[in-house]
C-alpha cells in the first residue's frame, strides 16, 4: 500500500512488505530515521486516523480509520486500534494500494532529462545509439536507483523494469542489484543491450535464474525482454520466466506465430 500525503511530506520514505486481509500488495509508509538504519524484523507499527481505500469490497473503504502492521504484515483495520506499536499520525493522508508501473525503463532514470521535447527518432538516435553504448554497469546501476526510489516517492511500489541495457552480465548484475538494494517491488524484464561481443541476451536468462531467481519468493522476479524472435521464446519457456515484449501494432507477430504456439506468455 501506498501513502499519500496531503497536507505536508513525509521526512523520507521506507518499503514494507505487506499482505494479509485480502490486501495482497506492497506497502508503502513514512517515518523519521537515519538513512542506514535497518528496519526491526519485528516492527510493529501503527498508522492512525487515516483515510483508507483497501480496494476490497469485502473489507469497504475508510473515511477515518487505523492501520496496524506487525511484522511487515498488515495484521488489523478498523476505525480504532488501541496499542503499545510505534504509531505514526495518518490524519490527514491517504492510505491505499501501492501504484503499479508495468513498463518502465529504469535504467534511464539519470538521463531522463535530457530529450524533454524529444521524438521516439531522437530518443532513438541519442539515447539508443549514443548513451546506451557508453553506459558502464556503474551508471546502469544509478539509474535503476533514481527511477526505484523515484517511484516509491510517488507511490509505486511495484514497476516492470524492460532492461535493455544488457550490455554486458555486469550491466544486468549491477541493474538487478539496484532493484533489490532500493527496497520496491519489480519484475525484472532482461533485455538485450548494445551489440557488443559481451552482450550475453538472451541466453544469460539462465545465469540470472540460478543466480537472482531461485526462489519465487522474493521482491523481485524474473521475465525475459524479449524480441520477436522464436529462440527467445524458446529459452524462457525452458526457463519457465514469463515474457514481454514491445509489439508496435504492425502485425509483426503473424509470420512466426505458428512457430510460438507451444511457449508461455
């Protein structure tokens, strides 16, 4: 869920895990603390006097209510929870859903400045052909940061980063580490990158399984950024990871759909 402050700002925003109560979404709050201090495992926490729109029609919405996370866990609502949690005053606020981004380029997020008045041929030729090419693992990894945090800022708490900058296994290492190291929750779509004799997409979907994503319980999941291209199909079905994919409306799928018909979107 998500908190959006009306009156004046939150200090700084932190990401909570949060489900339970029908509510099955990432949770999203604020509160005064150092940059580098941890979040108790423990935490009890209450948001009071809030207005709350859970988006349930079985639990309704909240003109003015209290909210109580225990554990990274959304544990009660109701117009009024007495206890000894941490409490944050919600009043004036309103308590909902995180947002969900499902196509985003995060990478780009240090350079999204720079084309304000740009055409898709300008992005193309500047930000494809000029920026992309130079991009380091180290400014693959910024990016990712500044569009992550950007996002929890506004209220998404869960976004689909389309990685084409996969110039190299370090440009995808250091896109996913910033996913994780920023606290959202994301589908990490790897894509391809510059063509370079280091580009490994998309066959190091397999490295990134074994590495990042053995686990379906995490913040963070896997997809492949694929083109329109059987093999690439062919390599996340093995993988068992879902696909996405730009189609521009031209009818490009139809020549290679007969050899698709057996893959998982």
């Amino acid at each position: 869920m998500t908190v959006l402050n009306r009156p004046k700002p939150f200090s700084r925003k932190e990401f909570l895990k949060g489900t339970g109560a029908g509510l099955m979404m990432p949770f999203l709050t604020g509160f005064t603390s150092e940059p580098d201090e941890p979040i108790p495992e423990n935490r009890r926490l209450l948001l009071k006097g809030g207005s709350i729109l859970t988006m349930d029609d079985e639990i309704g919405d909240f003109r003015q209510a209290d909210l109580l996370i225990e554990d990274g866990i959304i544990k009660e609502i109701a117009t009024s929870i007495k206890t000894d949690a941490e409490t944050v005053d919600a009043s004036g606020r309103i308590i909902m859903p995180g947002f969900v981004d499902t196509h985003r380029h995060m990478w780009q997020g240090s350079i999204r400045n720079i084309l304000p008045n740009g055409r898709l041929s300008d992005y193309m030729q500047i930000v494809q052909g000029k920026a992309r090419p130079v991009f380091r693992p180290e400014d693959a990894y910024a990016g990712n940061l500044i569009s992550s945090v950007g996002a929890i800022d506004t209220g998404i708490t869960t976004v689909l980063d389309w990685s084409h900058i996969s110039n190299s296994p370090d440009h995808t290492d250091a896109a996913i580490e910033a996913l994780v190291d920023s606290g959202i929750r994301a589908v990490y779509a790897f894509g391809s990158g510059d063509s370079t004799p280091a580009n490994r997409h998309p066959e190091d979907l397999r490295r990134l399984r074994n590495t990042y994503f053995s686990s379906d319980d995490s913040l963070i999941s896997l997809a492949l950024a694929a083109g329109i291209n059987a093999k690439h199909w062919e390599i996340a079905r093995e993988e068992k990871v879902r696909i996405t994919l730009h189609v521009n409306g031209t009818g490009d799928l139809l020549p290679v759909q007969s050899h698709l018909v057996s893959c998982q979107v």
